[in-house]
C-alpha cells in the first residue's frame, strides 16, 4: 500500500537561508495509515532540493527516489500512447474514442471504430483517471518495511534557489541621518513554506559547487512582491562563526515570490561626509561614514546589501535620490563607508613641485616638494582626506602647511576643511634617504 503525505500534515516548519543562494529546510510530518503501508510518498518538497542532504528522523527508509516528472500537457499525453481517449467535439455534440499513436508534433490517432487516422482532431480531450506515477507536485518516494504508519517524523534537507540579502534607505539630513534596513528573500526554489520559522546567515558558508548550481539562477523573472513593515521583529546572534538573525514570528514564503521584511528603523545618527583626494584624483569621491555602534543609535551586526542614499531638497521638501554604494556584512562598533558618486563643484590639483639633493657626514638625501590645490565651488566649506602616497623609501616629513597623520611608513593622510568658494594649497616636503634608496635599487 501507498501512504501520500502533504504539507497539511506538517506539524512544524522552519527554514534557515543562507547568503548564497540556498535555504536548510525543516519539517515535522504526522503519518498516519490504517493498512500496512510499504510507499510513503512525501509530496510538497522544494524541486531544487539536494537530494544527498536528506535526513530523515523517526522512520527507516530503505530506498527513496526523487519524482520530479510533474503534469504539463505533453508529458501527460506520453503516459497515454496506445491507450483509448475520448474526443468530445462540443459545437457537434459527438464524442469519439481514439487510440494515441503520437503527440510529438500534434496529436495522431486511430479512431476506434473506424480504424481511420486523425490528426489534431477537433474537440476536448477527455482521458482516464492519472496515470500511476505521475507526480502534480515533486516528491520523495520512500520505500520501506510493511507497517502500519502512527509516526511522528522529522526531515530535513537543503535547496537551491532560495537566498536572501539585506538592503537599506539612508535618508541625510543636516547632521543627522534616518536608516531603513530590510531583509530581502527570493523564493525560487519550486515550494511554498507556510507558516514556517526563519532563520537567517549571515557569513560564508563553505559549499562545494557543480557547473548545474548556476542553471537556474539567470533570467530569474518574479511573479510577486510582498512587503512586511514591522520593525524589530528580528534576534541576532553570533553562530558558528557566522550570524544568525531570527524572526519572531511565523512567516509564508511563496514560490516564485520576492519578499522584504523590515528589520532595522534608526533615527538621529550622526555621520561625516567628506571628500577623497590623491595625487590622481581629478573628480573626488564623495563619501559618507557612520560608526555602526550603540552611541549613535546602532550598534547591531549589519548584514551586507546595498544601501540607496536620498537627500532632501530643501526648495520643495522632496526627497532626492543621490547614490547608492554595496556595504559587506559590518560587525558592531565599525565603521560603515559609502563611496555615493564624484564631486561637481570640488576641484583639485597635484604635483611635485621641486625634487633636489643634498649631502652631509652621514650620507646623500633627497628632498621632495609637494602640494595639493583644492578649489571648492560649493556655498558650504567641504571637508577633504588627501590620501598620499610615497614610493620611495623616506625618513620624515621635513615641513607642511598642515596637520597630518601617518597610515603607515608610506602614507601621509592629510584632513582639511575648505571654506565656501575659496582655494585651499596643501603642501609639504619630505626627505628621502638617498644612500638607502641607491642601494636598494642597485
């Protein structure tokens, strides 16, 4: 005997989604039968499902296969080849039994009484009851020992075609900014979870890829969106190295749906905006950075997604968008930096301004001149990062017009504010160890 179970007699779901495309699928089913039964067919899987991650808990399968041949009008044509089906012409009232002899290019067949052929005959096709086998939905095929089924069992396995990222709407104002963060699931991965528990990863996951994982995920074209706008209704928590964020309560992910889960709503945090030169920069970047930490009103591991940037226009109050920048998964008390687009009203110059040579007891040196010139256009002062580099080996900057900090034994970082419509020269000279660098370089 066969025994069909089906998501109506689930007992408790839960789904784990992982950044890169793929989802950890848990059910509890309650089995029940009054004959012995030797066939569980175990319908209302994903149909990407791996199926070399089964794990059945609660019941012995000897042998299971993985039927994924569902209905569509030619498959189910071929289950009936050399069978009788009947033609009901409804405009002549006539009915007429054919035998199928091919539904490759139309349908061909052979009509029962007459023995004559007939291609595409006109009418409603009317068949026999489905043909055994033949699945409407993909299903685990389990054979096991006759017995009579009063189980309660448990299954596990992971699919493909599932993924989820994080996604966020920074709104600047003057000082201070608004951020929206929303968890954003595609379901593609052939079933819908009803009522299902989630669980997030953020992180990497280590997976051993075949050439096929990729068949699927171009061209995807969703057919539904849903939005959930509840805020905090997530956990997070550190999990086996990665993070874990959980959802309080139930939620459906339907097949075929894109769906985004408000989790994060800050307001009044503080960030700087500023602008990157180097010796290179003919446009600088601009760029906006924020501490992700509990004293501006943060302070939560940030999974990564892209983060679109709007601007209020004062003449009307209207939002405007001004750019958009990718953040990777950010743990707590680090800095978030997003690089939004090029600066129109900045300009900036550089240039070695004069390189020469000088000798005493201890050897030969070199000495460099060196300035920036910043013209800000704007009618507000700019803050500027010039990020500087120097190839040759040195030993100190000897003078500069300004402050600077050190990086590291080859980068000077210089922090000027440039008032509205004015110029601003930023320049230093720095000495080369000439001795050392001839020998490195013989």
């Amino acid at each position: 005997m066969r025994l069909q179970t089906t998501n109506e007699d689930c007992q408790k779901l839960s789904i784990t989604i992982y950044n890169d495309g793929f989802g950890l699928v848990k059910e509890e089913r309650k089995l029940y039968s009054t004959d012995a039964i030797s066939e569980v067919q175990y319908v209302d899987v994903a149909e990407k499902i791996e199926t070399d991650s089964i794990i059945v808990s609660g019941l012995k399968v000897e042998e299971f296969n993985f039927d994924y041949d569902l209905v569509n009008q030619r498959k189910l044509l071929e289950k009936y080849l050399e069978q009788v089906v009947t033609v009901h012409d409804k405009e002549r009232g006539d009915k007429t039994r054919v035998r199928l002899l091919s539904v490759t290019d139309g349908i061909i067949g052979e009509i029962v009484d007459t023995k004559e052929i007939i291609i595409n005959p006109v009418g409603e096709l009317i068949l026999p009851s489905l043909p055994s086998g033949l699945m409407v939905k993909p299903a685990l095929i389990w054979n096991i020992k006759p017995q009579w089924m009063n189980h309660e069992i448990k299954v596990s396995y992971l699919t493909k075609g599932i993924q989820w990222n994080g996604n966020y709407v920074l709104e600047l104002q003057h000082n201070t900014f608004q951020l929206t963060g929303w968890v954003q699931i595609n379901n593609q991965s052939g079933t819908t979870y009803n009522q299902a528990q989630l669980k997030l990863i953020a992180g990497e996951v280590n997976r051993v890829h075949d050439i096929r994982d990729f068949d699927h995920d171009e061209h995807v074209v969703y057919s539904q969106m849903s939005i959930e706008e509840e805020a905090e209704n997530f956990t997070e928590k550190s999990f086996a190295d990665q993070q874990m964020y959980t959802l309080s309560r139930p939620v459906q992910l339907k097949n075929q749906q894109e769906k985004q889960i408000n989790f994060l709503n800050i307001a009044n945090g503080e960030y700087k905006k500023y602008y990157v030169v180097d010796r290179y920069t003919e446009q600088p970047p601009i760029m906006i950075e924020m501490m992700n930490s509990k004293d501006n009103q943060m302070g939560i591991p940030l999974p990564k997604g892209k983060v679109k940037v709007y601007q209020e226009d004062e003449s009307d109050q209207t939002l405007e968008f001004i750019g958009e920048d990718e953040i990777p998964h950010t743990p707590k008390d680090e800095l978030v930096t997003l690089t939004i687009g090029k600066a129109f009203d900045i300009v900036t110059d550089s240039k070695e301004k004069k390189r020469y040579r000088a000798y005493d007891f201890e050897g030969e040196y070199e000495y460099v001149d060196y300035e920036y010139v910043i013209k800000n256009k704007k009618d507000e002062p700019v803050m500027m990062k010039i990020e500087h580099s120097i190839y040759e080996r040195w030993s100190q900057i000897m003078r500069s017009s300004h402050s600077y900090e050190q990086e590291n034994t080859r980068q000077l970082v210089f922090w000027v504010e440039v008032p509205a419509n004015q110029e601003t020269i930023v320049s230093f000279t720095y000495e080369i160890d000439q001795v050392f660098h001839v020998k490195v370089h013989k």
